[in-house]
C-alpha cells in the first residue's frame, strides 16, 4: 500500500463515526509499521475515545518506531479525554501524518508543534481537502459558534417542488428518500417551518431502523401554531424537540413544556433567524439539515446562514407556472448577483439526480 492508501483507509474509518460524535468531528487512524497496518481506529462515540487513542489499543504489535496516519491533527488539551499527543508519545510513535489542520483554538496547531518539540517527525496537509471534507460541519461551528446548515429539497426536472394544486408526493423515487434519511442521520438537527407541520404533520425522524440515531427536531413557529395533538409533540418526550417562537403565549408555552417540548421565546413578529442560530450552536448543535419550504429557504439564503445545498432532482416534469419552486422570496435581479456554488458531490439514484453544492464563505448577518 502506498501512503495515500493508507490516509483514504483512514478517511473510510473516520465515517463510522457519523451520527455519534457531534459536536465533535470525525477522526480517523492507522498505525503503521514496516509497510503493514499495525493498527487502526476511530472516533466512535462522543465522549469516547478518540482515533488515535483506539488506533494504539488495537495494535496488535508494539507501535515504538510506527507511524500514524489521521485524518485531523492531534488534540493536546484535557476534555472528555486525556490529550491524544500524550498517548503518541508514550507509544514511542515516529512519525505523525496528519490530514486536516485543527481550528479549535484549544488546538491550532499546538497538537504539531508538542510533536515536533520531542522529536517526532511531523508531515501536515497530507490528502487535506479529502480529509477536510469530511468535517465541514465541524470546522464551521468550531469557528463561527453556530451550526453548519444544509438546505435540502426535491425538485422535478422543470424546478418546481409541487404541482399547481399543491401535491408533492413523490417528486423522486424509493431509494433517493432512503438517502434523505441518511442525511438525518448525519445531521444532529433538522430544521423545518409551521407551514410544513401544519400541512403533513410530519415526524421528522430518521428511518433506518432500530439504531438509527433521530435528529433533534426543530421548528420555527413565529405565532406559536404548533398543534398539540401533532406528530412532533406527541413524540417530544422520546425525540427531542425545540419550538423557536415570538408568541408570549405562557400558556400554549407550558403546554408544550409539559409534553415534553424545548420552548426557545425571541423578541420581534419573526424569529430572528441569526439569533436562533447563536443560541442553537450554545446548546452545542453543530449542524442542521434545513427542509423547510421555499419562504423558509429563502430566508435562510438572505441571511447567508447556508453552507451546503442538497438538491434531488426527480425524473417528471410538473409544468405550470403557479407551481412552487424551492426557493421563494424577492430573488435577484441579474445573474450576476448569484453567489457562485460549487459541485462538491453527484451521485443517481434510479433516474434521480443528487447534486451536492457547497456555498462560497460569506459573512451571515
């Protein structure tokens, strides 16, 4: 194996640790001694060990003289657990490869340099842009306090996300939906609007059997509609659930507390959506999957609050030009004023079509 194999094998390790770590990131590790994989990790569960740490315990020879691949510098602080520079040193390893720099300014570059100052060689950037899509999320909280957010919808070929009647089941096919579950399982919140509540009373919850991990499932409620009886809030007390709203309604309020609901109160008609975005990243929600309809899309998009777009296209044509597209709102004027996105990801499913676009770095309001 060559050295890229071994980093890509580390990047492979470090996804099994979707839908567990957040807030933290994933990390993978391989130790490597005389051309063979010696051992290997990665970070599984938050709390839990990180990679290198399970890397070095599941060594099935001495790691003295190896070296590791990760995909994310080395921590050098005390958290959930002891620093993973520490373990490295004690191990005896050689040589540290490391993928993506670390943001967190508990680390930033500290992890390298305590490396380098006892002797062991350090080689940084190695395949960084493959591990550096791996933590998106992660690198985008770490740094601004507030999640990553990740717009998803469905449209047919004509770019219309219902007909003119308003029906909408099913844009796309069986397998592209399976994939939409994957995503809540990714993502540690899913975001939707009222409208969507109170049109398909929906569970917003991940379908992927037993050990699925749900979202946690967020709504904004400007006035407070959210029935009792629905879906998410008979649900409330076994999958978390936070109603963002204006109303002071204390009553509706209690009720929804008494159910089991988080009730998050802002100042103003709207919910502010940078405001809730600052106070979701306080409870440590690193990343939110958006799948609100087109008015909540688009004002997500007018307050740059978006990272990430995932697009199904679906194989029909609706037609019609009362038909709703994804995003609603005043629009541009000219194409020029569209931010440029970039293609990060296709993949089909059937005769559907998944574009993955990431958004260029703007400053949200």
């Amino acid at each position: 194996m060559e050295k890229q194999d071994f980093m890509r094998h580390a990047i492979a390790l470090a996804k099994n640790g979707i839908g567990a770590v957040d807030p933290n990131p994933l990390v993978g590790a391989v130790i490597v001694k005389d051309g063979e994989i010696i051992g290997e990790g990665w970070h599984a569960r938050f709390g839990g060990l990180h990679a290198e740490r399970n890397a070095l315990a599941n060594c099935r020879t001495s790691p003295k003289g190896a070296t590791i691949y990760v995909t994310l510098e080395p921590c050098c602080h005390y958290g959930k657990t002891p620093p993973c520079t520490e373990a490295l040193l004690e191990a005896g390893i050689a040589k540290v490869v490391i993928g993506s720099r670390d943001p967190n300014p508990k680390v930033a570059g500290k992890g390298a340099a305590i490396l380098r100052e006892a002797g062991v060689e350090v080689e940084e950037d190695f395949l960084r842009e493959e591990c550096d899509a791996l933590n998106g999320p992660f690198f985008h909280y770490i740094t601004t306090k507030r999640p990553y957010v990740a717009m998803k919808y469905a449209m047919t070929a004509d770019g219309k996300i219902a007909t003119v009647t308003g029906a909408s089941q099913w844009i796309t096919n069986e397998e592209s939906r399976y994939h939409v579950h994957a995503l809540r399982r990714r993502y540690p919140a899913i975001l939707a609007g009222i409208g969507t509540v109170l049109a398909d009373d929906p569970m917003l919850n991940c379908r992927l059997g037993d050990e699925a991990r749900n979202p946690i499932r967020i709504i904004c409620d400007s006035k407070l509609q959210i029935p009792l009886e629905s879906k998410l809030v008979q649900t409330a007390k076994d999958i978390p659930l936070i109603v963002a709203t204006c109303s002071k309604d204390e009553e509706k309020q209690a009720a929804l507390t008494a159910k089991g609901a988080e009730v998050l109160v802002f100042d103003g008609e709207k919910v502010p959506l940078p405001a809730l975005m600052d106070r979701l990243g306080e409870k440590q929600i690193s990343g939110i999957l958006l799948e609100g309809g087109a008015t909540l899309n688009a004002a997500f998009l007018a307050e740059n609050l978006i990272q990430r777009a995932y697009v199904y296209i679906g194989a029909k044509v609706f037609g019609g030009a009362a038909a709703k597209s994804p995003i609603a709102g005043g629009g541009i004027s000219l194409p020029s004023e569209a931010a440029d996105l970039h293609l990060a990801e296709v993949q089909t499913f059937g005769n559907d079509v998944l574009c993955v676009y990431d958004f260029p770095k703007q400053e949200a309001k």
